[in-house]
C-alpha cells in the first residue's frame, strides 16, 4: 500500500504543492514578519505531502519545513535561490549576509553548526519555543541532511523510510529518532549509526582526495573520511577525451579506489552535492584546475574554490595623522566571524601599510600572516604572522581557544562566547635614527576576550590583555582593559557606554609607550579610540577612560551623539592630579562586513596648539573587515 501511495505521490506531487501554496497563502492569517508566514507555510506544507496524522500543530518539528523544501526542490520549485517572502526578513537576519542564499545556508546549517543535538527537538524543548530565524536555520540543515539521505539510497527507499517514520510517530518532537529507527529497518545498521550522528550530535564531516596514483593500466585515487561520521560518496571521472563516468566510494570502503582510466583528466567526489559537507576544495584533483577565484572588497562563504580578495583601509583625522592599507587575502572559505568562528583554511594574508608624517621618508611596510583550524571541534586556531617595515621587523606565533559555553550568530540572533590567545613574538627596531636605542625584543602575549548579545540587541563585551618582554637590558609588563556595555532601546535609540583602563612599566621600550605614535605598528602600544585629539607628546604609563553615545539606530547606520573622558599620567605628575582631556561631538558610523565612520569632535578641552575648544574637526576611518 505505500508503495502505491508513493508512486501516486510522485506523480501527482507537482500539482500538490502548487495546490498547498495556494491554499496556505488563502487560509494562514498575517504574521508579523514573512520569515514566520513562510515557516508556517513549510510546516503545514510538509505536514500534508507527508501524510502526517500525529499531534496538533503547535508541537512542531524541524522534519516537516525540511522536508517541504526537500519536495520542492525535487521538483523544480526551488533552484535555492532565495525563497519568495524571505527577501524582507534575511536582512534583519543577517545584517550585510542579506546576499546569502539558502544555499550557503545549507552550507552553513548542514556543515558547521557545532550546536549539539542539532536536528533533536525534544519535549523539554520544543520547536515552537524556538526563535523563527533557529527554527529556519533548522529547517535549512534538516534539508541539507534528508537531501543526502535521499541522494543515498534512492527515491523509492527514502520514500519507504519516510512513511514508516510518519506511521510509527505520534508525537512530532520523536520523529528524529523514528527516523533514525527507520533508516535502520529499511538500510543497514552502519547507515543508521552514521545517520545518527550527523542528526543528533551536530558535528561535522569531510571527504576527501588525499592523493591519486597513477599506474600502468590504471589509477589508484586514495579518499578519506574526516570527522565522526560519513556516507557512501559518489566520484565522478572525466577522462582527457571527455568522457565521463561514475563510480563510488562505499562508506565501509578503506582501500585505494582503482579506476581502469588510461587517461584520467579529472575527479569530482560527490559531483552532486548530495553530502552535507562545506570544505568542497579538496573534493577536486586536480586541485588548482579552475578551482580558483578573484573576488574583489567582499566575498560570500564559499568552501569549493580558492579564493583572493582585497580589502583597502584608510583612516584620517584633523590633525594629520594618515594611513593608507590594503590587504590581500587568500584562501578556501573565509573568516566568518562572528556568524561562525574562523572557519577558513589555509589562509594567507598580505597586509600593505602606508603611515604619515612619522619620518620624511613616510613609514611603509607589510605583515604576512598563516592561519590554520588546529582543530575545528575543539574550536582551536594557529597563526604564524612576520612583519617588516621601513624601522622594525619581526615575527610571532600564536593560538586561539574557545572556551565554555558558545552560540553563535548562525543559531540565531544571538551571540555568546569566551576565547584566550597567546602569542610569542621577537621584534627588531635596529634603526637608530627613529627608535632612541636599537633593541632585540622578546615578547609574551595573552589576551582573554568575552561578548554577549542578546536576541534584543543587548551587547557586553570584555577584553583583558597582558604582555611581558625581555630585551638586552631589561624587562617590562603591559596590561589593557576594556569593558563595553550597549543596546537598543525602544526599537531606535542606540546607546553605549566604554570604560578602559591601562597600566605598564616605566621601563618599557618606546616602541609599546601607550601613545598613538605607533598604533599602527602593534596594539599594545594604542590608547583606546578616543574622539578627541590623539596626539601624545610624552612618556604615558597609565591612563583611564569612559566613553558614552547615543544616537538614532537606522537600518544601515547609526546617527550619534558622543562625549568621551581620558585621563593620562605625565612624568613628574600622579594619575590624580593630571586634568582628565575631554570631547564631545557627533558622527554616523555604520559597523558589518566593513567599518565606516564619520566623527566631529567639535569640541575639545585640550586642543592642540593654535586651536579653539570650539572647532570644525573630523576624523573618519573606512575599513573592509572580510
């Protein structure tokens, strides 16, 4: 009988979902936003072309909106661009990622979430309860792992597995493990098993080529399996004539794939993109035969190609102070920070720096920087940076840890994490005309950084930095704070307030003085933004400040009113008998994929000479953060 009613639901499945979108599109009552009445319609699409008699409505679960996509997918009705009614919403959701398309999200969804459980709506927690944007993330990632499913064991099979999970369900928060059950019953016991954990344990997983070999009168293409699950993969096998072919990859299958090609031009694991896996670039041999891109200023996530970009900087204030920047990016995927944390691979960076009116000569230089995932499941990074520039060079090696609890932006609105880096870096300053003495400088940095935002728009944020370093003569200890607290306020007004805070030795070598003299050199060395004059004459060893805005919270930017207190010690003066520096003006400042900003300190208590309290300044900064 489910054969039957499978063959007939194939037949007549076009004419179905043309019919339930019209019907739902009649009957569902206005929502308040299009992202609800499209998940609405998804979940009451899925309900009826699954034949779903179980609990009422409002116990809802991630299979029926997947599996809704799923169907209109397979027939013609989606090619995942965006779907109809979500232009309006995905921006709210995403900011400047309002670009992506539901296919990035199945990238997203289906390979990178490190959630947990990730397709479990369990009673304790059910799917009504969650936010629209988690549960269409979800319904995303459910298409992505019922897409693979399908794609593995065939429209007959999966229509089997299908309707034994509808007919042994009753209550909608089970029908993952119904599921799971099924794929046993009707597959095999290793699917079931893998099929398990791609649903239940939110990780991750990976094939690829590892190497290929050729022989007298074949080819031996060596595949892996990364991560804790798999699947059978399909290879696609193109000879030099042009010729194509398919073979596979079976999932209990360790040894070499031997292929009787003579001339073998290329090979494409899972042609289709059937497996829910993002990191697609060693999914080709072989590797650099198109398998790169130029993508100028910004980039969506991509996982399937090699990929460089550009990102020019400048930053400009009243007083002279420029710099000019441009950064070369390369590598598979890119930083998708802070939907995601630092999911590319093997990415190089080529940074470019032009900085006046330091010496006559202008000061100009570069850093090459190497970024790796040490380990993606442990939320564990490596970096290796080396600078050179007109007056100093060097060279650092550094790690970043995730630790504790962590939600990122692509669950839902909210953001939530805790990481430490340390670094080692030697430096050289070796001209003596710049620095008073030249020195060999060795350097110990770590750093705690923390953030919290809520669905409400509701921002905490803690960063504590820590150096100690050693030269020739003597050591030194530096130690930065900074605390920020933010939110919207009654849906339009944008308000924040920032406190820093900074300590370091006497002894300290000048090119780490707190001063912005050579900010742009290393961050240990800058005062934190302060909207007023920045220029620092002296020796600066400790200093405290607070910043407060408010402003009109627009769509794209932010109008703001600013007002910002430093004070700073001086040689021969303490910290309390220094007069704070004080300034207040407004500005537009808008902060995504890149930063601008626009600022008028229009009035200052410590101007520079030969200027008034009262003054028509700016400073303005622009930057491409991708």
């Amino acid at each position: 009988m489910k054969i039957v009613f499978s063959i007939c639901l194939l037949i007549f499945l076009p004419q179905m979902c043309l019919q339930a979108q019209d019907s739902l599109q009649v009957d569902l009552p206005a929502r308040s936003s299009p992202l609800e009445a499209y998940l609405s319609e998804l979940d009451e699409m899925g309900r009826l072309l699954s034949g779903w008699n179980g609990e009422k409505l409002e116990m809802g679960s991630w299979f029926f909106g997947s599996y809704a996509m799923l169907v209109l997918r397979n027939n013609g009705h989606s090619d995942l661009k965006p779907f109809p009614g979500l232009e309006a919403a995905i921006p709210a959701l995403w900011g400047d990622f309002k670009n992506l398309t539901p296919r990035y999200l199945v990238e997203f969804a289906g390979g990178s979430l490190s959630y947990g459980k990730l397709m479990s709506v369990a009673q304790n927690r059910p799917f009504d309860t969650l936010l629209a944007e988690e549960q269409f993330i979800l319904h995303v990632a459910g298409l992505a792992y019922l897409r693979m499913l399908n794609g593995t064991v065939g429209d007959s099979l999966f229509s089997e597995i299908l309707y034994s999970t509808i007919d042994s369900t009753q209550k909608s928060f089970m029908i993952t493990d119904k599921l799971i059950e099924s794929v046993e019953e009707h597959c095999s016991p290793t699917l079931s098993l893998q099929y398990s954990k791609a649903l239940s344990t939110g990780s991750w997983m990976d094939v690829e080529i590892q190497k290929v070999e050729k022989n007298s009168d074949s080819f031996d293409i060596y595949i892996e399996q990364n991560g804790i699950w798999g699947f059978p993969v399909d290879v696609l096998l193109i000879s030099k004539s042009g010729d194509s072919t398919y073979s596979s990859y079976a999932l209990e299958q360790r040894a070499p794939l031997r292929v009787e090609i003579l001339e073998l031009d290329r090979i494409i694991l899972d042609p289709d993109h059937k497996l829910a896996e993002y990191y697609r670039y060693n999914n080709k041999w072989p590797r650099l035969n198109g398998n790169i891109r130029f993508q100028p200023f910004v980039a969506l996530p991509d996982w399937e190609y090699y990929r460089f970009t550009l990102n020019p900087s400048s930053w400009s204030d009243w007083d002279g102070d420029r710099r000019y920047g441009l950064k070369i990016t390369t590598g598979f995927g890119i930083d998708l920070w802070p939907a995601y944390p630092s999911d590319y691979r093997h990415r190089v960076t080529l940074e470019m720096n032009s900085h006046k009116p330091y010496d006559s000569e202008g000061s100009w230089g570069g850093r090459v920087s190497y970024g790796n995932p040490l380990n993606i499941q442990k939320r564990l990074f490596g970096s290796v940076k080396i600078h050179g520039y007109d007056d100093w060079s060097g060279l650092s090696l550094g790690i970043t840890k995730y630790v504790g609890e962590q939600v990122f932006l692509i669950q839902g609105p909210k953001l939530k994490y805790q990481r430490i880096a340390a670094e080692i870096e030697h430096d050289s300053y070796n001209d003596s005309l710049i620095w008073k003495q030249e020195s060999e400088i060795n350097v110990l940095k770590i750093s705690y950084s923390g953030l919290a935002l809520t669905r409400y728009g509701y921002r905490l944020y803690v960063n504590l930095r820590a150096a100690a370093g050693a030269r020739q003569t003597d050591s030194f200890s530096v130690l930065k704070a900074q605390v920020d607290l933010s939110g919207v306020f009654w849906g339009w007004l944008a308000g924040g307030m920032q406190f820093v805070g900074g300590t370091q030795d006497r002894s300290i070598p000048d090119p780490y003085q707190f001063t912005h003299d050579y900010a742009w050199q290393d961050n240990l060395s800058a005062l934190p933004n302060f909207r007023g004059q920045t220029r620092i004459a002296h020796q600066t060893n400790n200093y405290l400040g607070l910043s407060l805005s408010a402003g009109y919270w627009l769509p794209w930017s932010q109008l703001k009113l600013f007002a910002s207190s430093m004070i700073y010690d001086q040689d021969g003066l303490k910290l309390a008998l220094v007069k704070p520096h004080h300034a207040a003006g407004f500005g537009i400042e808008h902060k995504s994929f890149f930063t601008a900003g626009l600022y008028f300190p229009i009035w200052q208590s410590h101007p520079i000479e030969g200027e008034n309290p009262w003054a028509w300044r700016y400073q303005w900064r622009l930057t491409w953060n991708l």
